[in-house]
C-alpha cells in the first residue's frame, strides 16, 4: 500500500525499514486518515491545509464565542445600570416638582389640585415672555426655570430632548413651544374667567 506522509509529503517505499505507522524522513506517525482507501491520491499539502483551516476556525469559533459571552454580560450590566438611574433620575424630578409646587402654592394662594406647571427657558426668549404674561393673566401658579443660569435646571430641561425652548410642562406633558390653545385645554378649570 502507498503511503505518503500528510506533514511532509515523503512517499514511503517499500524498501523503508521504519515501522509501517511511522514517516521515513520526518519520523512523525501517519494521521488516521492516511490508512483510508483512496488517501493515497489526496495531497498531503492540501490536506494539512484544510486540517490547520479547521483548528483555526475552531478556535476562532470559540474566542469569538467567549468575547460574545463577555460582551453581553457587560451590556446587560450596563443596562441594569441605566434603568436604575433612569428611575432615581425620575423619582427625583417628581420630589423636585412637588416641592417646587408647594413654594409656588404658597407664593400665589393656589389650591394644590392644579397641575405641576414648570417653564423651561431664558431671560431673553420672546415666547418665554409671553408664556411667563400668560400664566400671570390668569393666576396660574408655575415654576420658572433659567436653562441658561443654572445648571441644575439645565440638566433637567435636557432630559426632555427638545432642541428649543420654551418647553413648558404640566404634569406629565410636554409642550414645545408657547402653545396658548394647548395650554388653556390643559388648563382650562384653573384659568381666571374674568
């Protein structure tokens, strides 16, 4: 039977006097898939080539698939994470606005049951003008925050995600904009009637 060498492509000859599962000139032992009928016509070359390609890919394989695990478990951590400052971040705003709510209350004699009303916006705005004569007109008690002056209520107006100011909130809404008609639909049972 023809053998040849899968590491070194020597044929064996049969004048050879190594043992028959041994290489004459490499001294390596012949692979399994040398004693199958046929094997003789493979080249030895390409069939190391295609036994180092799979260890490659398997190994590939399973460094990518612990990189995979890892990744996850860092963004799944990253995740609980934001979730629970997402809910702090919330838990506060609410402790602001009802404290920011009762000062305001207590300032203009309004009754708590009117909505949470904050403006957003600066000194200089025009439609943060009218919205500020606006709530005074009709006796709304509401909460006037300087993006521009402090930090604090910077860092809430940006939690809204809106590019422009005013940004006016009653309760759980959000209005972009001094919006008159969607504001008095809002509040429609605290303006003044006069």
């Amino acid at each position: 039977m023809l053998r040849i060498c899968p590491k070194c492509s020597y044929i064996r000859k049969e004048t050879d006097d190594c043992p028959e599962w041994q290489c004459p000139s490499c001294q390596v032992a012949y692979n399994k898939a040398g004693d199958l009928p046929g094997a003789h016509n493979r080249s030895p070359a390409r069939s190391n080539r295609n036994s180092q390609v799979n260890e490659a890919s398997s190994s590939s394989a399973g460094k990518w698939l612990i990189a995979l695990v890892i990744f996850s478990g860092i963004s799944l951590q990253g995740y609980i994470s934001y979730k629970k400052t997402k809910k702090q971040e919330a838990i506060a705003a609410q402790n602001l606005a009802e404290a920011r709510n009762a000062r305001a209350s207590k300032t203009t004699g309004q009754t708590l049951q009117q909505p949470v009303v904050t403006l957003y916006g600066t000194g200089w705005c025009g439609y943060c003008i009218a919205a500020r004569s606006f709530f005074k007109a009709n006796g709304i008690a509401y909460t006037d925050l300087d993006v521009e002056k402090s930090k604090e209520d910077y860092n809430s107006y940006s939690k809204f995600g809106k590019k422009g100011i005013p940004v006016i909130t009653i309760d759980n809404d959000v209005i972009e904009g001094f919006e008159e008609s969607e504001i008095r639909k809002k509040l429609d049972q605290w303006l003044n009637k006069a």
